[in-house]
C-alpha cells in the first residue's frame, strides 16, 4: 500500500504508517466470546433483590427475560467480526475522500451500565483494490457500538478496523454523543455533549483533515 502511496503525486511522502493498536488480537478475543442468557437472567434477578425490589412481583416477573433477549441485541458486537463486515470490496480506483455523516449509534457506557447515544461520522481514503458499500461503514459502527464501551476506544476502533481490515490509506472518525451517566446522574449536564476523534494514514495532512473536518461540520 505504501508504494502505491509513493507513486502518487497527491500522496507522496504521506505513507500510511502502523498504529499498533492491536485490533487483530482483540478481534479474535471477541470472536471467541459467547451469550449466556440463563446466565444474565439469573444475575437480574440478583440485582433486583439487591436494591430492595422483590423480582417476583407483577411488574418485575418477567424482567429477567426482557433484559436477557435485549441484552443479545445490545451487546451483539461482541460476537461481531469487523473482519467479516468489511470483507467485500467494489473495484472503483479512487484516491478521493469517501464521507458517511450522521450514523446513529447507541451504545453503553461500561463504567456504569448507561447508555451513551449520538452520531458517528466516518471518512476514508480508500484501498487501491476498491471501496466497500456505504452500508458497511454503518456496520462497522454497530460492531464497536454494540459492546460495553467508552467513547474514546468506541472511535479509535472504527478508524483502526478501516485500516487494518479493509486497508484504508487515511481514516477520519469523529463521534458525538451525549452520556446518560453525565446526564440522569452525578454532575446531571443533560446538554453537555462529548466529541472524539481519532485520524490515521493519509487524512493526518493538515489540509487533507481541514477538508474531512470542513465536511463533517457542514449541515
């Protein structure tokens, strides 16, 4: 990838380098992972009991199972490979920045239990061999999102896997969400709103980035 870079003009001297970031290893630990729903059922029942509620009463009876199945969905991620999302590619030869703004996403915040919700967008300068459906860029959110989580790494991710999996020669991710832990508890800020991002390869060059970043912040 990096002689590819070289031999362009527009890149030169920009070569992608490595991040480190382990993403690879992390992947496999997730892959490897299972749900055990008896196992979160059992552990609802616990926690009611444990904050002075009675689980069999008429209103709670049947919460363990609620929270069990909804629970699969909500931390789906963990049985996700962001290998197989961005697996397929389309033989479009492109060195332009590709866009997707305004993905929701809805994760929970691991430090407490609470949701965390906002938006993610999400540029690439894509691969020789091709870009991916724009679908997949959402996708790849999912997979981070639906996992205990913190904004931080939930960013850091998203831009590690566009390189590592689908060999991106620049990322851009920026995130905002707003904190239910910052919000119906603690400092109680219900406006206060977090933004992170995380920038590797080709979209580190300060006009490159003031272009992504002139994108994003257009609405």
């Amino acid at each position: 990838m990096n002689e590819y870079i070289e031999s362009c003009p527009r890149w030169r001297g920009l070569a992608v380098q490595p991040t480190g970031g382990g993403s690879g290893s992390e992947s496999r630990q997730r892959e490897e992972s299972s749900y055990d729903e008896e196992g979160v059922r059992q552990a609802v029942r616990l926690f009611l009991k444990s904050i002075g509620e009675d689980p069999e009463r008429e209103g709670l009876v049947e919460t363990p199972d609620r929270i069990a199945r909804a629970c699969r969905e909500l931390f789906a991620g963990l049985q996700a490979s962001p290998a197989d999302v961005l697996e397929k590619h389309f033989d479009v030869d492109t060195d332009e920045l590709v866009l997707v703004k305004d993905i929701e996403l809805y994760s929970v915040c691991e430090h407490h239990l609470l949701p965390f919700h906002g938006v993610a967008h999400v540029g690439y300068i894509p691969a020789k061999d091709g870009v991916m459906g724009l679908s997949k860029l959402a996708r790849l959110v999912e997979v981070y999102a639906r996992r205990p989580q913190v904004q931080e790494r939930l960013t850091q991710q998203i831009a590690d896997a566009l390189v590592e999996y689908a060999g991106a020669r620049g990322v851009i991710v920026v995130t905002e969400c707003e904190h239910l832990c910052m919000s119906m508890r603690g400092i109680k800020k219900s406006s206060a709103r977090t933004v992170t991002s995380a920038v590797r390869g080709l979209l580190r060059n300060p006009a490159t980035r003031a272009e992504a970043m002139s994108l994003i912040l257009d609405k």
